[in-house]
C-alpha cells in the first residue's frame, strides 16, 4: 500500500515538540503521506527546554514513533540540533542506524554544496535577537496558547481568525529587520565558506530567495515550522519546492460550519414535516 509520495530529500525544522504550539497530527500526516531518501531534521525537533511543563501528548510521541519507523524502512535521517534541543549537541556525530546526531551538515543536492545548519549561532551577533531567541519557548507557546482560544472566541461571534503573532512579527519593525538581517548574516557566511547553497531553519520563517552580495549570489532557504506555518523543503533531484500543508485546526472549524447547516437543513425539514400533516 505504498501510495507514499517519493522524494529525495526532505527538510522540516522547529517543531517543537511537547509545546502546546506544535501541530504534531498534521505533521504526522505528512509524514505518513511521503518516502523520503533523505529526511533532515534541521533544529529545535524536540523542546527539551519545555520537558519542565510536562507537557507531552500521544501524538507528540507518534511523530517520534514514525521518524523511528521511517528510519528502519530505509529514509536516512539526520537529526540537526538547535537551540531547544542543544542539549543533544554533545552527543553529535553518533549514528544510531540510519539516524545521524549532528550539528551542521554538508550535501550535495544538484553539484551545489549546501551548507545546513540550524542557525542559532546568530542570535549573538544580531541585534534585537534576543526578542526572537526564545521563539518556540514559554512566551511564545503563552501567545499561541492565548492565541487559539481568542480564536476559538472569535469563531463563536461569527468573526474571522485572527493571528496574534504574526500581527506582532509584521508591525514590530525589529523583527522584520531580525529576518532579513538573520538572512543576510547565514548568506554572508555560506558564501564566506564557500558554499552555494545554506539552509537554515530557527526564525520560524519559510523562505526560498537568491541572495546576492557583490558579484557573488547564494541560495537562502528556511524550512519555516510546524507551529504557525507548517512547512517543508522538497527536493525531487533537480529543484526545491516549498511545502505548505492545510492546517487541520482550521479543517475542524469548517466541519462544525457544516454541521451547523446540517442541523439547519433538519429543522427545515422538520418543519417541512409538520406543516405537511
Ligand atoms: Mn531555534
């Protein structure tokens, strides 16, 4: 029953298990839905900096259970540490099977060297970091937290969904310049370096843009997150897409609009009903 999707390789990063932000079923979902060769975790995978909230659910463990399972079918994985996983960072370069510990990695996709990493290292050189270093962290679960029972709210008023944080990234200019700036500082270095290509995830950010500096060009690309943009990076063997998976919570309320209706069609009919006798 294999109707899984093919791909070379595929890159995810900050998902951020066991914070109340992840959206583990729709990542389980598409990772049930793709045979990756290659499948690159790339940072902040696991919230190890949250396992103090005790907060764990069952399908925060399936998304592990099925990194595992995809693994022993053949997908070499990579696990690339970040910032709420560095915990791990000590134990890079160990190999468990066909899941690798590391804490940058280097590849060929196309003859282009690409350079991936998770790209934390910035925080300390950029300005205004700090406001985003905790991205994934107490704070900014607090906000998604607030954010889905605002909406929750909103929906019973018969108003649109409202996202509490994305107002905030997009009217603070600071994090606005944070992302360009974190963009031009992993393009700088990846081309310092030598390299054509980098990858990075952190800034909860999805992007796929050629960055030129001088007389020289590199391809950025973030995989974005699994709490707000539920995004990958697909690469077939000759070109990147960016992946956008439907947001289920979304799929939910449409179902209870429709359940609405239904009941309103069965007391229309009942209606019918009773004026028919
Ligand atoms: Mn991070």
């Amino acid at each position: 029953m294999s109707s899984r999707r093919p791909i070379c390789a595929v890159v995810i990063s900050d998902v951020h298990l066991g914070t109340f932000g992840c959206h583990a079923r729709e990542l389980l979902a598409y990772l049930h839905s793709i045979e990756p060769e290659v499948l690159i975790l790339n940072g902040d995978i696991i919230d190890i900096w949250s396992f103090k909230k005790s907060y764990f659910p069952k399908s925060h463990f399936k998304v592990l259970k099925r990194l595992i399972t995809m693994a022993q079918k053949g997908t070499e994985v990579f696990y690339i540490t970040g910032n709420h996983d560095e915990m791990l960072r000590r134990f890079a370069d160990a190999d468990l099977g066909r899941i690798h510990l590391r804490n940058k990695m280097v590849f060929n996709f196309g003859g282009v060297r690409t350079w991936v990493f998770h790209g934390d290292i910035f925080d300390a050189s950029i300005q205004n970091a700090r406001w985003l270093a905790k991205l994934g962290g107490f704070s900014y679960d607090l906000l998604i937290w607030l954010n889905h029972w605002l909406n929750v709210l909103l929906e019973r008023v018969g108003r649109e969904k409202y996202s509490l944080s994305k107002t905030i990234k997009d009217s603070v200019k600071k994090a606005v310049k944070y992302v360009g700036d974190f963009e031009l500082a992993a393009a700088e270095m990846a081309l310092r370096k030598g390299y054509g290509r980098v990858i990075c995830g952190h800034i909860h950010q999805p992007q796929m843009r050629t960055i030129a500096m001088g007389d020289r060009q590199i391809e950025y690309l973030n995989s974005g997150d699994w709490i707000e943009n539920l995004t990958a990076l697909e690469w077939d063997g000759s070109k990147w897409t960016l992946y956008q998976h439907q947001d289920a919570r979304e799929v939910e309320e449409d179902d209870e609009k429709v359940d609405a209706s239904a009941r309103h069609l069965l007391s229309m009919l009942l209606n019918e009903a009773d004026s028919d006798e």
